[in-house]
C-alpha cells in the first residue's frame, strides 16, 4: 500500500496506535477490539467520532503495517499527527487496550516503548499510565 506516512488526523493516529500495538502479538483479541471500542466511545479526544469506522480504519491500519517498515510508517505518521499535548493521551489509550486482555507479550512491550520514544512521553508520566491501568482491569480475584 503506502510508499510513507500516512497522513492522519490525531484520532486516527491513536486508533493506529492502539491495532498496531493490539497485533504486534499475532493477534487482536476480542477483548482488546471491545477495549478500543470503548476507549473510543469514553476519551474525549474523540467526541467528535464515531465507531462506525474503525473496521476500516483497522484495515488500513494492518495494510500500512504489512508494508515495508510498516511498523515505523505507522509510528511515524502518528507522531506527525499527534500534537505533542496528546502525546500521554494516546499512551493512555495503547496502555488501555494492551492490557486488556491481561496478558502482555514482549512484543507488546517492545512496542509500548518505541510510543513512548516516538510521542517524548516521560518515564514518570508513563510509569502513572501503566499503573492506573493496571488498577482499571482488576477484577475481584485478581492478586498481586
């Protein structure tokens, strides 16, 4: 598909975020598609959206992937999208929809922290993200 960057609006750059980070396991579980549906639906940075296109928003998200230095096109144009105000805004929402389904992959690390490289989110900005969601997806039997 693309030769470079696409050029994306800053909520598309976090939907693209969120598929990238999802599928660099393998596979976007069904938990993590529900996660990006909610984060969707709640963030206000998307207030103005809807979900009726984030099927093909993921598909174009997986065939800019499957590119060439995909993974980079993608990190890439997310950073040129997102104004640097939102750059914990849409860790917040990867870190949401990574640690949904309760099991984090190394891959799924490697990527969390080219994000935090690529959108300059400071160590103890996102040491508070990971926390916080690590409280949100707690559930009665959990342990620590």
């Amino acid at each position: 598909m693309a030769d470079g960057p696409a050029n994306l609006t800053p909520q598309e750059a976090v939907i693209y975020l969120m598929v990238m980070t999802s599928a660099s396991d393998g596979k976007i579980t069904d938990t993590e598609l529900r996660t990006i549906g909610r984060v969707v639906r709640s963030f206000p940075l998307f207030s103005e959206e809807d979900e009726t296109g984030l099927v093909a928003m993921a598909e174009a998200c997986g065939n800019l992937m499957a590119s060439d230095g995909g993974l980079h096109k993608v990190l890439d144009s997310a950073a040129a999208a997102l104004p640097s105000h939102l750059g914990e805004t849409a860790y917040a929402a990867v870190v949401d929809v990574v640690t949904a389904d309760e099991n984090l992959a190394m891959t799924e690390i490697r990527v969390l922290e080219l994000i935090r490289e690529v959108l300059k989110v400071p160590d103890d900005g996102a040491q508070a993200i990971e926390h916080a969601a690590r409280a949100r997806h707690m559930t009665v039997d959990a342990v620590s």
